[in-house]
DNA sequence: AACTATCACAACCGCGAGTGG
DNA sequence: TCCACTCGCGGTTGTGATAGT
C-alpha cells in the first residue's frame, strides 16, 4: 500500500539548489510560464528536480515579488492576530501580506513570533499547567462552542491534523478604545453581521459591537489596507501583543476585521460542532480566499 | 581553536482537495 | 460515479550560520 511517490526520488536531485539551478528554473518560467503542470516542467526545463520540489522553490524563492525578512510590527500584528482565530492557515495568513509566503510566515512565526507571544502570555500571567498544550491553548476558548456571531474568531479550532489552536486568553470585556468610524474599513462591498448579543455588545460601543462585515470576494485586502492609518486604525499600538493578551474581545474584532466571513463560517458549522466544542469550518480556505 | 548548542531558513514529505476523463 | 492525476497545504526535518563555552 502506500502512496505513489510524484517522481523518482532516486533519479531526481534533492536538497540546497545551487545558483544554475535557480537561473534554469526562473529563464524557463518566465520564458514559458509555469503551463499548468508542475510536474512536466522539470523535465521541460532540463532540470533535474521533482516537480513539488520546483513549484516550492519558484513560490518561496524565485519569484519575483518575494520579500525575505525584515517582518515590520504590522505584518506581526497581522500574523498574530489571524493565527489567533484561525489558527495555522498559513496560506491564508500568507495572502493578505503581500510578498511573504505561507512558507516564510510559518517559520517566522515557528522560530520567532511564537516565543514573542509565549514571552507575552507569561507576562500576562497565563498559566500553561490548565490544560496542557502551552499557554496559549491553556488560555484558549471555552469547551462549548462559542455562539459565531457573538465570538466568531475565538474558539479553538482543531485542525486537520489535531492540533489544538490557541484562542485569545478570555478575560472578562473591557472597554474598547474608541475609533472614529469603526475598527473595519474595507473598500471592497460590505454585508452586515448579526449584531454582538447586549450581553457582550453592551459593554462596546456601537462601532465595535455592530461589525460590519466586507466581503472579501470583491479583491484581495492587504496590509496597508487593513491597517489604515496604521495606529491610528489600529486598536493597540506600542504593547500590540499584551494588550491582545488581555483583551480576547478585541482580538475577535481585529480577526473579524481581516476575515468578516468568519461569522458565517462558525454559524454554519455551529450545529455540527463536535461535542468537544472543537470543528473544522469545511470550505474554511474557499470561503476565505 | 575546537566543540557544542541554538537559531533561521530551506526543503521535503504526506495528505486532502480539486479536476478532468 | 469512479479513478487517476495534480496541486496546494501544513507539519516536519535537514542544513548552514552564528553564538556560547
């Protein structure tokens, strides 16, 4: 049983490309585009490599629109905050930070944001001994589903794989920071979400408690979009991560903010939540991307 | 200087989803 | 409807660079 390999892993070259490699790779490409088949190209190319293995190395090094590095605060923000409601979707993650793959976001995160945001958890006083699995899935969601339209980004989300997302650590709402016309501001066509119960909703003002929800079928939102005026738009400046930390509502709001639909999503799945509270939005990516 | 530990990033692997015949 | 094939995703591993001892 098993498998079928995509290529002859004995016939084909792995590991570190070398510079030739690369020059081949990105002539052929822009020469002749990828034509829908990444694994002919190799062999059209005269490269050596599997197919998987030349798709990786064009969308997480060659093309051309990549950045490497150099995450600014925002692009942390933007991260942090969408790992928080919808967990590893790196791809989708990826998507709305122009020039950063779903490859680089998930290492930056892995080998640096990770320990930024445990070290901030800690601080916050989030104890990692409740339930296992960190701090932050100690301080993640509750054990029933969470209503969508009151809290469509946090509960926990159990992956496809089984690992438990952390949520935001819920503490009891406080009162938001006041922006003028809203947190939300999108260009693309605007739908409206059920209102934030009054049990939560009372304790927000109107602009945070009625979002307004975007639709994100109307074109690709990124960064600088999202983030406006940059703090001017954006719930917390300086202690980003701390104050998200204390704040689970929020981070709802700035989840939401980034993917509105995320309300329908849960509403949808709400009924056939596993009895542990946790389940997969089916049609998660489709619906988001 | 040599060795070890840690970090950052690139690359690989296996699976599920989508698609066309 | 089924099956084969490909793509895309997310988790994991490998590797080179750097820091520390």
């Amino acid at each position: 049983m098993g498998r079928a390999p995509c290529c002859d892993k004995a016939s084909v070259k792995r590991g570190p490309w070398s510079p030739e490699e690369d020059e081949q790779l990105r002539s052929y490409v822009q020469r002749n585009g990828i034509g829908g088949n990444w694994i002919a190209l190799p062999q059209k190319a005269g490269l050596n490599r599997c197919g998987k293995s030349c798709r990786l190395r064009w969308l997480n090094y060659l093309r051309p629109d990549i950045k490497h590095g150099g995450y600014t605060e925002e692009e942390d923000r933007i991260i942090w905050s969408l790992y928080s409601s919808i967990g590893s979707r790196w791809s989708i993650i990826a998507s709305k930070l122009p020039g950063r793959t779903d490859n680089d976001v998930k290492n930056y995160w892995n080998t640096k944001l990770k320990k930024k945001a445990m070290a901030m958890a800690a601080a916050a006083g989030l104890s990692a001994s409740s339930s296992g699995g960190g701090a932050f899935a100690a301080a993640a969601a509750p054990a029933t589903p969470t209503p969508p339209a009151l809290s469509p980004a946090s509960s926990s989300v159990t992956s496809s794989s089984g690992d438990v997302r952390f949520g935001a650590a819920y503490t009891e709402p406080q009162p938001q920071p006041q922006h003028p016309g809203g947190l939300i501001r999108f260009d693309a066509p605007r739908t409206e979400l059920a209102p934030v119960p009054p049990a939560v909703g009372a304790q927000l003002d109107g602009a945070w408690s009625t979002p307004v929800a975007p639709a994100l079928d109307g074109g690709d939102v990124f960064l600088p979009e999202l983030i406006g005026g940059g703090e001017q738009l954006f719930p917390y400046g300086g202690d980003f991560f701390g104050g998200l930390l204390q704040d689970s509502r929020a981070l709802e709001q700035l989840s939401a903010c980034y993917f509105p639909n995320m309300a329908e999503i849960w509403g949808a799945t709400a009924a056939v939540a596993a009895p542990d509270g946790n389940c997969k939005p089916p049609g998660l990516c489709n619906t988001l991307t």
